[in-house]
C-alpha cells in the first residue's frame, strides 16, 4: 500500500461565526478536486476526525503543510492555542476580518469588557475572557492575511494553490474603486452623494454592495496605505457626522491598526477647502 504524500492542510476556528470556514465548504467542485491534491487532515467544520480515522482534538495533532486560521484570540486559551497551532504548521495563513482584524468582537476594545460582561452574562464570574480581541499575527507570525467577512472562494482557492505549489499569492492590493470601474458601475458617491467606503477599502467582494446602488461598508479591511484624511473630508461632505464616521469604521475591521487615525480625524474640525467655489457675481 502506497504512503499518502499529498500535502496536509489544516483549518482552526477562534472566535469567529464560521462564515470563513463554510466559504470553503461552500466550494464545491472545486473542493473534490482540492481534496485530491491535498490530504485535508483536520477540519472540524467539516469532520469530526483527525485525517479521516481517530477522533480530532481541539489543537490537532499535525505537523500540517498549511494551516488555515478563522477567528480571533479572545481568551487566554486561545493564546496558548495559537502559539501551539504556529509550531505545528509549516505555513499559516489567516482568513477573514476576525483573524485578520479582531472582527467585530474587537468592538470591546473601545470600550468596558467588565460592563459588557456584567451585563450580558447572568453569572459573569464564571465567562473568562482577555479585554481585547486582537487578530493572529498580534501572537504570532502570519505567512498571509486573506482579508473579508466572509473572504471570497475564489481567493481563498487561489491562496491555498499558491502555498501548495511554492509561490505567493496572486492577491491585489487596489481598492474597491477598481472594482467598480472594472463592472462599469457608476460612482454611488458622485452621482448620488452616497457614502462609501470603497477608495479605503481592500478589493475582494467584487464591488458588491456599489454594484447595487449601497456604498460600501468595508467589508474586507483597509486598502495599502489608506488616504484617511481624504475619505473623512468626503464623508462629512456626504452628510455624515463625526461620530457617525467612526461609527462606519469601527465595524467589521474595528481594530485595523490602519484605520486607526479616523478616531481623531473625525473629531477634529474639518479644515478649510484650499479650493472653495468661487461666490457668483
């Protein structure tokens, strides 16, 4: 009998809704032809069982070639989790907003986790919990960051066949805005004054939400290099306050270190137009 040589790939869940982990299930024909190429070893979403035979524990038994992480380190067990997964892959790539970002639990950040959990909890002395929810590469190194909530399939494939075959993958780093113009969408903030998050925003969804008259939301994090300082001039432009814009970032990527200028930007008082209109004679 033959010894199985595929590659082993691994796939974790941290706090997190399992939107990442299903996008993979969620493949299809592609996953049959994946799992001929790759020996999927553990993967509780999808089985019970470590590499098809004895029963999975949470932390696996590995070594795995590649290691898929969705969530994000919430407790103190997930910190010991996540520095034991890291010894045991050869790569590690996390997936989504909330490995990536701290996700939407990351909302706790700003604010009192011992309120909140008074007040969600009938019994709070027994909810053990960190007062921050931090992305993965905050405990340790990331080989990739597949940004989305959820990630998109088809970049999410192509992740997985580029760490498999040696190469890096084929990911752009350009915004939304791209997205758009590529659809042929017309500019929900020019024609209608609408905000959108778009020029910030890392491209992934296909211009989703543009697509059908909504702005867009942010869904898959921060852009290389955002121009904050131009996005918070053209949302109050389009109406919205101070508070609202650190509201409209402070969602699914609340904790992007690189939406973290925004806070202060948007309660400063807006600065002068170096280009008003000129006043009619």
């Amino acid at each position: 009998m033959h010894a199985d040589t595929r590659p082993t790939l691994a796939v974790w869940k941290f706090a997190s809704c399992d939107g990442c982990q299903l996008t993979l299930l969620d493949c299809e024909d592609e996953l049959l032809g994946l799992a001929d190429q790759v020996r999927i070893s553990h993967f509780l979403e999808m089985s019970g069982a470590e590499d098809g035979r004895e029963p999975a524990t949470l932390n696996g038994i590995g070594p795995y070639d590649l290691s898929l992480v969705e969530g994000s380190v919430t407790t103190e067990e997930d910190v010991r989790r996540i520095h034991h997964i890291r010894r045991i892959s050869r790569r590690l790539v996390t997936i989504g907003a909330c490995a990536t970002a701290g996700g939407v639990q990351a909302l706790r950040n700003f604010a009192d986790v011992e309120q909140f959990r008074a007040t969600v909890y009938a019994s709070p002395q027994y909810i053990a919990t960190l007062a921050t929810s931090t992305p993965i590469s905050a405990h340790v190194p990331v080989d990739f960051e597949l940004r989305g909530c959820p990630i998109d399939r088809r970049q999410l494939l192509e992740v997985i066949t580029a760490f498999l075959a040696g190469r890096k993958p084929n990911i752009p780093d350009h915004s939304v805005c791209f997205e758009c113009k590529r659809r042929g969408n017309t500019c929900v903030t020019v024609a209608h004054g609408t905000p959108c998050l778009g020029p910030v925003t890392h491209a992934g969804c296909g211009a989703l939400c543009p697509t059908y008259g909504r702005g867009c939301y942010g869904c898959f994090g921060p852009v290389a290099n955002p121009n904050l300082v131009a996005m918070v001039r053209q949302l109050r432009q389009d109406g919205m306050t101070g508070r609202d814009i650190v509201r409209i970032f402070r969602t699914f990527n609340a904790a992007s270190p690189e939406y973290a200028p925004v806070a202060e930007l948007a309660t400063q008082e807006p600065p002068e137009d170096p280009h008003p209109p000129e006043t009619p004679q």
